[in-house]
C-alpha cells in the first residue's frame, strides 16, 4: 500500500523537514529500505557540507 512520511533532520543548523511518497513495497524490509535511501541523501549533504568546511591547519 502506497503512503506518505513526513521525517526531519535536526543539525547543529536547525531542523529540515521533508515529505516523501512512497509507492507500493512488497515487504516491510522493502520499505525500510526505501525510507533509508530516501534519508541519506539529505544526511549525505549535510555531512559533505561538514566536510567542505573544515579546514587544516
């Protein structure tokens, strides 16, 4: 069965929220699965942006 999530990334820089379509999964595993692709985007640049600004000394 198709849905919707709502989830949110809280960060030193605040919260994001995000809103997300799901189609229909053939598994609860199959979901989870989904949910954790769609998730690590949003984290991935948020971290890549962490990274960006660090600088060595």
């Amino acid at each position: 069965m198709p849905g919707e999530v709502y989830f949110a990334l809280a960060t030193d820089d605040g919260v994001d929220c995000y809103h997300c379509n799901i189609p229909e999964q053939e598994s609860r595993l199959a979901y989870k699965m989904y949910m954790a692709d769609v998730i690590v985007k949003p984290l991935l640049r948020y971290v890549q942006g962490l990274s960006k600004s660090w600088v060595r000394h």
